[in-house]
C-alpha cells in the first residue's frame, strides 16, 4: 500500500465525561419501514457506542420494495432540533442522510459551517424514486451547500457517478478516484465509494482521494437486494469517527460491520431484505453481548489489511 496522507478527521471539540458516550448528530428522514432513514443512523451508531443526536428532517412513505413519497418538515423546525441540542451536549461529528428539500440543506450548512472543526459525514442515496426536476435541484442545492462543509461523502458507485460526472463518456464507467476528483471540485476531501464492480462476482468499496486510493476493500456480491445498506454504513462511519478513530481505520471497521449486518439480514415484509443491525446483541456462536467497537471476530478488517482484505459481502 502506497504512503498515504494523514486521514485523521478527528475534531478538537471538548470531549464529553469520562463517563460518557461520544455524541453524534443525525440529519435525516424518518423510515416507517425501518430498513433505513433515522432507523438505520439510530441502530447503527447506537452500536459504535455513540449516543445519538437524532434530527428528522422529514417522514418517508415507503415499504421494504419501493420509497412511495416523502414529506420534508420545515427547514426552521429542523434548525430549531439541532440547536437547541448542540447547545446542550458538544457534538464530534455530524451525519448528512437524504433531508428531503433545499431549505433544509441550506439550514443544516449553516449548522454545519457554525461547527466547522466538527467533521461532516454525508450520504447521497439513489433518489431515482424522486420527481426528476425535484432531483436535479436537491443535487444542485447539495453541491453548492453541503458538499463544501462535507468531510466524507458516502455512496454507491453508480449513484455518484450519475450525479458528479453526468458528462461522463467512454467505454468503462469512471473509477472510484475519477469520482473522488469530481467530488473534490465542490470541495470534498475523501470520498467512499460502494458498490464497484470489480468482477462478475465481486464488489468493491474504496476510500479515496483525487491523488489516491487510500484503501480498497473487495466483496462477493449477495443474491439478496438490500435496503438501507448505504445509511448503516455511512452511520457506522459517522459514530467511529467520533469515537476516536481515525479514517482509514473507521471505514475499516464500518465496512466490517456493514458486511456483518448483511450476512445476518432478513426479509420482514414482502420486498427486500434489511440489514440486521444489532446481529451482535443475539448471536449465539460466541455467546457475547458487545457493541461494534468491543466486538472481534475472524472477520474483522484491520487498517493495515484493508487494502487486501476479501469477505463476504
């Protein structure tokens, strides 16, 4: 693996006391499915030991197969959660979900640029489901608000290729650092991106920068389709940052345990399958009840191994 800059995007706010859980903050919309949204961020996060700031930005009408509709709160409602909580509790990082209008991503970049020593995790899900003029001023709104203030954006290959290289031409899709270079024209730093298909058999995530990759990790592909994938992982991510860890080791462990989550996923309803994110509190095999940052199994990625690392996914 090529020397690689420092990743570390740990925040020098206050910590929290000695006996307390790193505080993160979520903005995003509520799942009634509970495949993703603040259900996801909640579980998630709840098991990296972070204790979570949950901000709804708005509800979503939605089964496990299909998002129906969604309905964006107002954006001074949205302002007013996170406010009156940030002044209450010091916050080590911030998660951006899909929160539903402009107004709102213009009230949390002012949040954000308030607290701009706070790193800024943010996920870009597949809005395909959305009114396309509806879609194309969401995107434009994230670029010129958010992207600025983001740390880390987060998402499938396809769907940040669709949306930062829409020019795109050529034979073979953009690479993942193609990507990342598209994203750091609005000024993002690193970038992860899922779902590349590597092979017939495999998917690939990887975190990088325009100058490089940073670290890759390769899956097999699940016969399964999954709904909520991209909030657990982004989640994860958000709350191993807080906890302390740096980035290269938090993707790390957020993939390991986005790969857990889905190894032990289940159908709840007639659509898709939704990623069990609290696998650990019921497994049988070890017969231990531990939380994602106290959990070690065979499985594990390890920063120094991420590079090479193969699992199931």
């Amino acid at each position: 693996m090529p020397d690689t800059p420092e990743s570390s995007v740990r925040t020098p706010v206050e910590s929290p006391g000695e006996n307390s859980l790193p505080c993160v903050m979520t903005f995003n919309a509520s799942d009634p499915s509970g495949a993703g949204g603040l259900s996801a961020d909640i579980t998630a996060m709840s098991s990296a030991s972070a204790h979570v700031l949950a901000v709804v930005t708005g509800a979503y009408v939605r089964d496990t197969s299909d998002i129906h509709d969604h309905i964006a709160f107002d954006e001074e409602a949205v302002a007013d959660q996170a406010r009156c909580a940030l002044e209450d509790m010091p916050v080590l990082a911030f998660k951006v979900g899909f929160v539903g209008s402009p107004e709102n991503l213009s009230a949390i970049a002012e949040i954000t640029t308030d607290y701009s020593d706070v790193p800024v995790i943010t996920y870009m899900p597949d809005l395909s489901w959305w009114d396309e003029l509806a879609i194309e001023t969401y995107l434009d709104a994230c670029v010129e608000l958010l992207l600025p203030q983001t740390t880390v954006l987060v998402g499938n290959h396809s769907t940040l290729s669709r949306w930062l290289l829409p020019e795109w031409e050529g034979d073979r899709p953009p690479s993942p650092r193609e990507v990342a270079r598209a994203a750091a024209v609005h000024g993002v730093p690193y970038t992860l991106v899922t779902g590349f298909n590597a092979a017939d058999q495999y998917l690939e995530s990887h975190l990088t920068t325009p100058e490089t990759v940073l670290a890759t990790a390769r899956y097999e592909r699940f016969e399964a389709t999954f709904s909520g994938a991209g909030d657990t992982l982004s989640a994860a991510l958000c709350a191993l940052i807080a906890g302390g860890s740096d980035l290269q080791s938090a993707c790390a462990e957020a993939l390991t345990y986005l790969d857990q989550c889905l190894d032990a996923g289940f159908q709840p309803g007639m659509g898709h399958a939704v990623p069990d994110r609290l696998f650990w509190a019921h497994d049988e095999d070890d017969g231990e009840d531990a939380p994602l940052t106290e959990t070690a199994t065979d499985s594990t990625l390890d920063a120094d191994d991420f590079p090479l690392d193969t699992t199931r996914h």
